[in-house]
C-alpha cells in the first residue's frame, strides 16, 4: 500500500489530487491524507510517516516557511520519502533538487504529469513490505507495524511499548521482544530499555532523543557501543 500526503494551501489543488489519486489507484490500495494548515500538517509529520509527499513550493507569508524547507525536513525524519512538488512556481524547479525531489510539476499539467510519475513509483513503492508485532493478550488482540514502534522499557514483570498510535503492556521479557521483533534497528540501550534507531533524532551524553521528544537514557558502560551501532545504522542508509 502507499501513503501519500498533500500540502497545499489552496483546498481546490487538494480536490485535484485526491480525484487523480482515486482514478490511479482503483484498488484502493493506498491511503491519502489533504493538508492546507502547514502548522497541522507539521505537527503530525512527526508521528505519521508517508511514502510519498505531494508539495506546493509557496505559501502565505505569515507562516515563514516554504516547501523547500518542508521537505528538507520531511527527508531528515524520513530519508526514503519520495517528494513530489506541485506548483505554479517554475523558478523553484532547480532548487527542488536540493532535497532529490523525485519530480517537479507545473500545476497547470498536473492531470497529465501526476499519474505519469503514480506509474513508475508504484512498483518500487507499492510492494514495500510493512511487517507487524502481533499483541495478543486476554483482553485484546493487536497488530503494530513494526516500522512505528518507537521504544519499549520494562515495567516489574511487563514491557511498555510506545508506538505511533499511542502504547500497550506486556507480560513478557525485552528479550523476547526484541528476539520477536528480528530487526537491526532495534537496540538495547540500557538493561530497561530497547529503541528503535530510526526514531532517534539525536545521542547526547548518555541519552538518546526520539521522535517524540522524549530523552531515554543510555547505560554508561555501553555508550559508545550504543553510539557505534546508531552511526553505522545511519552510514548504511544515508
């Protein structure tokens, strides 16, 4: 399935997008979200990574932003993001490449130029392959992409999991979980806690940053070993 995403600050390209969208993708195997507020659509770009971002270039004056520096930041959270940019901006073409947007479309072509570009990123994107933590308790039973799971710690005899959509508790070790989970970038930073390197945004003296905000501390025997395995992490896919 591919997540998509629109910025635009006029409602009228939005409609334009999500109707081309609709007609490209009959299947309905995608999911398409419509921003015209940059500040709402900030705000969520933290805890809801898409696959593919549609951009306008400008925008209002009182928001002191504009699509480049949006996508600068959707590729520093996101690396494999595909950015789009949709505009009625020419002069911006070369400066788009600053952030390796995938294409740059005049709005004026946009009926012609989008599903083109839908017809060669589907097959790369449309076949990634998410993978899921099943949950499985008495009371409740849930899947959570493995991909949105930010960080986990234990709690007496359970284990906390914080993920995108909010948290669960479970009756099992974090060594099981991790065993479970079978990804590389999940790392055990302290005796307590597991995270998931593609959430941290920054290692400080002895703690790491995630996404969320939130500071998780590293175990000072294994620093350097935590902060080796985050670099090589992020050398490998950059």
């Amino acid at each position: 399935m591919i997540r998509i995403a629109t910025l635009d600050d006029e409602t009228q390209w939005l409609t334009t997008e999500r109707i081309i969208t609709e007609q490209c993708f009959e299947s309905g195997d995608y999911s398409f979200s419509a921003y015209n507020d940059v500040d709402k659509f900030l705000l969520e770009l933290k805890y809801k990574e898409n696959d593919l971002y549609l951009l306008d270039m400008e925008f209002p004056l009182e928001n002191g932003i504009s699509g480049l520096s949006i996508g600068r930041e959707i590729k520093d959270l996101y690396p494999s993001a595909v950015i789009i940019y949709v505009t009625c901006h020419a002069e911006y073409a070369i400066e788009a490449f600053e952030v390796n947007a995938f294409r740059y479309i005049p709005k004026i072509l946009l009926e012609k130029k989008l599903p083109e570009a839908y017809k060669v990123l589907e097959p790369e994107i449309g076949h990634r392959k998410e993978e899921y933590f099943e949950v499985v308790t008495e009371k409740r039973m849930e899947r959570i992409a493995k991909s949105q799971i930010y960080y986990m710690y234990k709690e007496k005899k359970y284990v906390v999991l914080i993920h995108s959509k909010g948290e669960c508790k479970i009756r099992t070790s974090l060594g099981e979980i991790q065993e479970r989970l079978n990804q590389d970038c999940f790392l055990r930073i302290d005796k307590g806690c597991v995270v998931n390197i593609k959430h941290i945004m920054s290692v400080e003296p002895y703690q790491v940053k995630m996404r969320t905000g939130v500071c998780l501390t590293v175990s000072h025997p294994q620093f350097k070993n935590v902060k080796d395995k985050i670099a090589e992490y992020w050398r490998k896919r950059n």
